[in-house]
C-alpha cells in the first residue's frame, strides 16, 4: 500500500503524446466535416433553389393540363396522366440529383472538366449511330429502349463546366488571341458542330449563347468577340438553310402567316399558339379549360406550353414566369458578383445565359418574335433529358452558391467583386 501510494506516475513516452494530437486532430477534422456538410447556406442559395422548385412545381401542374387530352387519347382513352407520370418521375430523378450535386466541391469541376466534356461528346456521337432517330426534322435523339434522350443537354453542361476551367486557367493570357483559340475554338467547334450536324438549330443558338456568356464574364476584350460574330452572322443563314421546313418556318414567319394557304399548313402551330395566349386576357380562362390543347396546338405539353399557360393562367401568369426567371437569373448574378474565384465566375454566367437565354427563345417564339425553333421552356415544359440536365446545372451553380462565404472566410479575406470587363 505504501508503494501505491509514494509511486509517481510515469512520464507518458513521445509516442503516447503524437497518438493523443493526431486523436486530437482526428476528432476535430471530423467536427469541421459535419459543420461543413450541415453548414447554413447562403442567401443566394436558397433564393435559386426555391425559384428553381416553383417553376418545376409550376411546370409539372402545366404538364399534367395541357398534355391530358393527348395522353387521353394516345393511351386508348384509359388515362389523363401518362405525360404528367413521366415528368414526375424525371423531377423526381432530377431534384435529388440537383441535390446531391449542390454538395460537390468546385475542386471536382476542375479536376474533371476534361473527362466530363469528353463523355458527353461521345454520348452526342450516338445519335449517329444506329442508336440515335430523327424527331422533328432533327437527329438529336437516341433511343435506349425504354426510354429516349437528347444527349446535346448533356453536352451544354459539359461544356459550360469545360469552358470555366480553361478560362481560368489562362486568365493571366487572355490579352493573348491566340491564348485564346486554342484549345477553345477547336473545341467549341466539336461540341457545337456535332449538334449542328444533327440539324438542331434551336439547341446551335442556345448553346453558341453558352459559349458567348462564359467569354463574357471571362472579362475576354470586346474586339475579340467581333470576328466569330460576324462569322456567325453568315453562317446561322447556311445552317438554317439546310432544311427544307425550317426554311418554310422561317420563310413564313418573315411573311407574317398572312397566307391563307399557310394556315392549313406550315403557320398552324404558331397561329393557334398565339390565339390560345390571346384568348387568355388578362386572368384566364381557369386552369384546365385551355381549348388549344384539344389537338388544335401542336406541342402544347413542350415548345408551346407557354400558350397554354398564357390561355389558362391569362397575362398575370404569364408575367409570373417571367418574372421567376428574372429573379432566378438575380441569383446568378449574385453569384457572379460576390465570387473572387474566376471559374465559378464563368461556369455559373455561362449556366446563366443558357438556361435564361433558352427560355426568353421559347417565350420570344411563341409571342411571333422568332420562328418555329424547338426549343423547350427551361424547367416547365415537358421532357426528361431537359429537365434533369438542367436541374443538375443549377446544383452545379448552388454549389458555388453554399461554399462561396465559408471559402471567402477560410481565406481571411471578403469575397471579391468581378472585374471590370475589357
């Protein structure tokens, strides 16, 4: 006993303290873990996220009523619901995905930007194969039995992702045109002209609307732009030219559809379009009653479900959309504003111009501002590949969103403001 008590305890070895400080290190690494992955988003974050829903809420209530009397008859008069059953469970995929992706570190963009635009330009080369079908005048489409998929939505991300990595990788050089058409041209030119050969002028737009906002807030001199415009300009006439009812389309759209012979044929859907919006007035005629929908308007559940809403949901609904989509691109732009990283800049301007800039061509083609183009309303209309890729490029853009205030605080400094552009 008098051992137990005069003994002193023995001095802890070396070891035994490193064993301790890395437990230590462990534990604490761990703590920052979880505060990180349950951390209070921004402000930002949830603004895009919530509009985000409402418009997919909107779009799937929009669905359900204009594709009903078509699903009604395709399925032998036995349901009302197929369409609206195919976007829920595309919704159902996309939400969670968009989700999931909000999650992802920036580091992972950049380190696979590469991998990510080469699977989705081999994923646009199927429609080449005897995988891919012709819908519309268009071959953008492949068939994977039992269900089908445009892989040009995949490739606008991808290359939305793409084209903020390299960007910020030469920002210090793009005084340099050189520095700047290689590798971006040669590469833009694959992606674009894939779809292109394709005959997809509608996607061609949007997606040269993509490229123009990444180098837009890549803060590239304004003379630069000036060339590939021009080359634009004389080149979108050739592509269009390359069909012979996209001709009529556009042909027809320059005369007004003031031909009576034209009603019958080529200017029905955007006749019929324009009288289920004039119909509507200010409120609407309810949802539900549209009379476009009964197989007078072609499209009604996709590239015309803006009519339907206009009809239904009459000029207040319209001018809702309208202004869902302005406030969704506010939180692009605050974004953009508050970041002092370069490649989140780029990647969340060029998801920006896409998704907002898709939708002002489907509105502007409906109202009779441009022709017949088939480009769907970014969130609302119907479609799977659409609304699911485009769900994930607004995860892509949340997970700017979340991280942007943390990373500025682990940094030490306050996030930056975008430069000034040349």
């Amino acid at each position: 006993m008098a051992d137990l008590v005069g003994r002193r305890p023995r001095p802890s070895s070396g070891s035994d303290t490193a064993s301790a400080s890395s437990a230590s290190n462990r534990q604490a690494g761990a703590v920052v873990a979880v505060k990180r992955l349950f951390a209070a988003e921004t402000g930002s974050f949830f603004l895009i996220l919530g509009t985000t829903l409402f418009l997919v809420v909107l779009g799937l209530v929009m669905v359900l009523s204009s594709s009903s009397v078509e699903a009604f008859i395709q399925s032998g008069q036995t349901s009302f619901f197929g369409a609206f059953v195919r976007q829920g469970i595309y919704a159902a995929i996309g939400i969670p995905l968009m989700l999931v992706v909000s999650r992802v570190p920036v580091w992972f963009w950049k380190r696979w930007a590469w991998h990510i635009l080469g699977a989705a330009v081999l994923l646009q080369l199927l429609v080449f194969s005897p995988l891919g079908y012709e819908s519309g005048g268009n071959r953008n489409w492949v068939n994977l039995g039992a269900f089908t998929a445009q892989p040009s939505e995949a490739v606008k991300l991808a290359l939305a992702i793409w084209l903020g990595m390299i960007l910020a990788v030469k920002r210090d050089l793009l005084d340099d045109w050189r520095h700047l058409a290689i590798p971006l041209v040669p590469v833009v030119l694959v992606a674009v002209g894939l779809v292109v050969a394709g005959g997809d002028l509608g996607t061609t737009m949007v997606m040269l609307l993509l490229v123009f906002g990444a180098v837009w807030f890549a803060g590239i001199k304004l003379r630069y732009l000036l060339v590939p415009l021009a080359l634009l300009a004389a080149v979108i006439p050739v592509i269009a030219s390359g069909s012979a009812s996209r001709n009529d389309r556009i042909a027809a759209w320059m005369a007004g559809c003031t031909d009576d012979s034209a009603y019958q044929g080529i200017c029905w859907q955007s006749l019929h379009g324009t009288w289920a919006l004039a119909s509507g007035g200010m409120f609407g005629v309810g949802l539900g009653n549209s009379k476009a929908k009964w197989s007078w308007l072609p499209e009604a559940d996709n590239d015309f479900i803006f009519a339907v809403l206009g009809e239904e949901l009459g000029l207040i609904g319209a001018i809702v959309v309208l202004a869902l989509f302005v406030v969704l691109a506010t939180g692009f732009i605050k974004i953009i504003r508050r970041t002092d990283d370069p490649f989140v800049r780029i990647v969340t301007g060029s998801i920006a111009a896409w998704i907002i800039g898709q939708a002002l061509i489907n509105i502007a083609v409906v109202l009779g501002l441009l022709p017949v183009l088939g480009v769907p309303l970014p969130l609302i209309s119907a479609g799977g590949s659409a609304l699911i890729v485009t769900l994930v490029a607004i995860g892509v853009v949340l997970s700017f969103a979340r991280r942007r205030e943390e990373s500025a605080h682990e940094r030490g400094r306050p996030p930056g403001r975008v430069g000034s552009l040349r």
